[in-house]
C-alpha cells in the first residue's frame, strides 16, 4: 500500500463521544481533512497538517484525500455524527467509483462514530426500541418530491421517523411540509421530540405532539424524532418524561 485513508466519526458534540479507535486513528494521521467546524473540534498533533474545507465541497475535500494518500501519506477525513451516515464515507467512495484509479494500492478504512439520532434517542429514552428510520429533510442532492414520498410511505409502515437536516437559513420552511405529510397518515397526539444541540453546552430537548409540533423551533443541529403509533410517553415523579417504543408489535 503506498498510503491510507480513514474516514473518521467524531461523534455529535462532545470530546468524550469519539471513540478510543477514532482518536488513535487521528491521532496518527499525516494530514487531516475536514469541514472547519469539525476541525476546530481537534488539536493538530506536532507535525500535523489540517486542510480545511467549505460543508459543500464533499467531493473536492475525497479526491484531496485520495491524492495525498496516493502520496504514501497517513490521511484522515474527520465527520460528525457516524462518517456513514449522510457524511463523507459515501463522498469517498463516490470518487472511487467515478475514477478507481484514484484508489490505486490505498488502503481505505472508515472508522465509526456515535451518530445524532443515537445520542438524541438515549437523551429522550429509547425511542428507537423498534423499527426505525432517518431521512434527511436537505433536498440539495435529491428532490422534495421524493423526500414526500419516503415520508408518507414511512409513516404508513408505523417506523419511528427520525429526521436529519430538518431546517436551515435556505430551507425555513420544509419542517413545516413534512409535519403536513405526516399528520395526513399520523394521528395527532403521536409524540414528536426535538434533540438540538446534544451534548453541547446549549442542548435543548422539547417533547411534544404532532399536532403541536410546528410551534417548536429547530435548525440544522436539531434531530427531531417523531415516534410510531405505539410509541409512549413515561412520567417520573420527578417531573420528568421519557419516551420509549415498545419492542414488541401486537397482531393488527
């Protein structure tokens, strides 16, 4: 092998939530790629070099990596959350297939990471305790209309529906045509939870219903959880409330 590539998962927020494996693998690492966000996160080693990047230049930040590691260099590509879901993992592998030659004797790894939906169910209970799934709300690499129809067809399967990227400064308003989709299959007082920020100094949980959910405020660094028909709310006496889905499924 001339060079390696690990495609890194710093976990959602804080620094005890990168795995032992994660921080050995930066830690040796020549050079490490990354969004400017998450590179502040870190602290160069000595003799390390970090490259920052815009969050929209997925591809130019892979085929990077992939010349340096060609170069016989160690390198990293650091993400948020877990780097396989909706992060760099699949951009590297995208540039792979669109010129394998770019791979030639690289040795490329991907080393997982806590991901958002994880680190917001365990703050809310366990709300995943059945079948689930996540879908990004972003519609930059795919259309709204099909994101309707994941939605909809989700909501009739009676899957917990986690939701990524579910607000920003360019798309206000699309959280908003998603709570419409599902409240036409979705019954009102299903439980809806927003998880901002976790982990962070900042972290804010808001537990709420369907029917109530547009009232909530959210952004980009917002999962919002929107629980199955058997999906149930549990009230200590200390006032606070957990949510949980049942892990079996009684006969229709």
């Amino acid at each position: 092998m001339s060079g390696q590539l690990t495609v890194v998962g710093l976990g959602p927020g804080p620094s005890e939530w990168i795995t032992p494996a994660a921080d050995a693998t930066i830690s040796t690492a020549d050079v490490v790629l990354g969004y400017e966000s998450y590179l502040a996160r870190l602290s160069p080693r000595r003799g390390q070099i970090f490259e920052a990047s815009d969050n929209r230049e997925e591809l130019t930040r892979a085929r990077r990596a992939l010349e340096l590691a060609s170069s016989g260099k160690r390198v990293v590509i650091v993400s948020g959350g877990d780097p396989g879901v909706f992060a760099m993992a699949a951009a590297v592998f995208e540039s792979v297939d669109n010129a394998p030659e770019l791979a030639n004797e690289i040795d490329i790894r991907v080393e997982p990471g806590v991901t958002a939906v994880l680190a917001a169910a365990a703050r809310i209970g366990a709300p995943l305790g059945n079948d689930f799934c996540v879908i990004s709300l972003s519609d930059n690499l795919k259309p709204w209309a099909m994101i309707e129809k994941r939605l909809r067809l989700a909501a009739e399967a009676d899957f917990v529906i986690a939701l990524y990227n579910p607000a920003s400064k360019a798309r206000p308003d699309q959280i908003q045509e998603a709570f419409r989709v599902l409240q036409t299959v979705r019954a009102p007082q299903t439980i809806v939870a927003f998880a901002r920020a976790v982990g962070r100094t900042d972290e804010s949980i808001e537990i709420t219903t369907l029917a109530d959910a547009s009232k909530a405020l959210c952004d980009m660094r917002t999962v919002v959880l929107i629980g199955s028909p058997s999906t149930r709310a549990v009230h200590g006496s200390d006032g606070r409330t957990w949510v949980y889905t049942p892990r079996f499924v009684r006969d229709a």
